[in-house]
C-alpha cells in the first residue's frame, strides 16, 4: 500500500523571484558602499559571501553587521556613516522590488476561495521593515523571515514555523519558490508538495545555491502553479515518489 497526500489546503510563497520578479542590486546599493568607504564590488561580494550569516541573525544587529562587511571590504566609516547606512539600506532594497504583475490578484483569488497563504523568505532586517506596506501584505496569514527564525532555508524550522502559522500539516501546503537556497528540495522533504516557478525573466535574479538539478513540478507563472490545488488526491500524490506504508 501507498499513502497519498491529501490536497493542498494551504499555499507558502517564497518572496524574492517567486512573488517578484528578479530582483538585482541597484544603484542606490553601490552610493551606499561609497558612503561607507568601499569600492562598490568589493562591497558586494562580501554582502553575497556573509549573506546567510546575516540573513539568520548571526553577524549582529545592522550597523554592526555593516561595519563588518565594510571592513572586509576595505572601509573604516564611522557611526554616523553606519546609521546613515542602516536607513538607506531599507530604501535601497525595496527600490530593487517589484511585484509580479498577477501577485494581488493571485492572493486576492486565494482569500475568496478561503485558501490561507504565508510568505517565507530568507532575508535581513530590509524587508521586515518595508513588507507591511506591501500590497500583497493584507492578503497574507502571517509572514516567516529567516533573521526571526535564526535559520535560512532549506531549514525544516523555516517551512515547520510556516505550518504553524497556517494552522497545516506539511503534507496539506503548497510550495511555490524560485529555487533559490534549494528551497524546493527543504519543501519537499519535510513532506510539502513543492512547484518550482520557472518564469522567463528568473535567468538574471540574484540567488544563492540555486536549485539547478529540481526534477519535479515547474510552472511559468504563479497562477499556473495554483493548478495543484485543484488536483485530486491520487493526482497530486503522483508528482511525487509515493511513500510506502
């Protein structure tokens, strides 16, 4: 005998590339290097290479985690610049995000069928900041970031700490993400039915550990992917390796 997963009664978003489109650093990024002492590139690397570590809580608070990278990177700034800093890094960041055009409307669909939704994201302390003025952020259940939780995906804390909010069992939440952090495959492992968004402009987005090698389920867009709750039991099960029982 095979168990089968029930449909999916629940959906958890990835953020950045999933319920956006790629997202890039900016200009704003490289005057904020500038203003710390660093040449921008050798700002940006040291940003990409202490990424995780930032994004769980575990370089320090912002300024300090700052000050860090600009040393790394060859800057000496003082308080003021690192406060400076601090502020223009939440501008910076939401200046990089922009929505899917059919993410509202997509969450909006959601809410009429009274299908509850979390976003989970691996992030620092710049999307927390801004993510209530959102859109999308009215639509949601609840939102599970990586610097509250103190782990990155693919972490079972980050897609458990989902379930909670979303009053689920793993095996009742839908997956959608990008791939990036191998997100997909912590997904699936702790028993979510995981779709991987394959949209055309993703080629470009600033990821990490990307997914590359995803064998399951891919869509184009985000309504193409909300299909798998519409699949019947043994349909969905079938995406899947059946677990024997």
């Amino acid at each position: 005998m095979y168990a089968v997963s029930p449909k999916p009664r629940a959906v958890v978003f990835d953020f950045f590339g999933t319920l956006t489109t790629a997202c890039n650093r900016g200009p704003r990024h490289q005057a904020i290097a500038r203003g710390l002492g660093c040449d921008p590139a050798r700002f940006a690397a040291e940003l990409d290479r202490t990424f995780y570590l930032r994004a769980a809580g575990r370089y320090g608070p912002p300024m300090e985690a700052l000050r860090r990278v600009a040393h790394a990177a060859g800057g000496r700034p003082g308080y003021n610049q690192l406060a400076d800093a601090a502020i223009d890094r939440v501008d910076a960041v939401r200046a990089d995000v922009f929505l899917r055009t059919e993410a509202v409307s997509v969450l909006r669909d959601l809410s009429r069928r009274g299908i509850p939704a979390v976003v989970v994201s691996d992030c620092w302390y710049e999307l927390p900041n801004f993510f209530p003025d959102l859109p999308i952020a009215p639509l949601l259940a609840g939102t599970v970031f990586s610097i509250d939780v103190g782990q990155c995906k693919p972490h079972p804390a980050m897609y458990l700490e989902a379930c909670r909010r979303l009053r689920a069992d793993p095996d009742e939440c839908l997956y959608i993400g990008d791939g990036g952090s191998r997100e997909l495959t912590g997904a699936r492992d702790v028993g979510m039915l995981a779709v991987r968004l394959a949209a055309p402009d993703l080629a470009g987005h600033l990821a990490w550990h990307r997914e590359t090698g995803w064998s399951g389920p891919a869509v184009a867009t985000l309504a193409d992917a909300l299909t798998f709750l519409d699949r019947d039991a043994t349909r969905a099960g079938s995406l899947r390796e059946a677990v024997p029982v």
